[in-house]
C-alpha cells in the first residue's frame, strides 16, 4: 500500500491575532466596583480611596503581562475558530 503524504502549507502560518489589555478607564470601573462591592458585604475597608486606586494599578500590571505573553510566537491563540 503506498502511504498517505500530508501536503504541508509551503506559506508560514501568520498569527492573526493580538491580544491587547483592557483600557485603563475600564480596569479602574472594574476595580472600583469589586471595591465597592466588597465594602458592602464583606468590610468596610474596601471602600477607602486608596484600594480601588491599588487594586487597578495591580490589575494594569497583570493585564499587560498576560497580552504580552499571549502574543509571543509559538503561543496558541484563544477562542480560535480552528477547532479540530
């Protein structure tokens, strides 16, 4: 029997995807709203001035480390339609 080749694609695979952090106005609502609700329900401590600002600021860092791994060559894309 002869044996089945795979053609393989002789263009390089071009990543068309990139990743990008949320923006800073919606991290900082996000972190304001967990803050806010955390103060309501667990302690009132959340609601200070000073730990939506540090919660955000964290979540900035966090953000931007993720898409800038995400988007390293040889890293599989998310929510891909290519699914097998």
């Amino acid at each position: 029997m002869p044996k089945k080749h795979r053609q393989k694609n002789s263009a390089p695979s071009v990543r068309q995807v990139e990743y990008h952090p949320p923006s800073p106005e919606t991290i900082t609502q996000f972190a304001r709203k967990v803050c806010l609700g955390l103060g309501e329900t667990v302690d009132k401590r959340y609601n200070t001035a000073e730990t939506p600002h540090g919660l955000a600021a964290f979540l900035r860092v966090v953000a931007s480390i993720c898409a800038g791994k995400l988007n390293k060559p040889n890293q599989p894309v998310l929510d891909s339609d290519d699914k097998p």
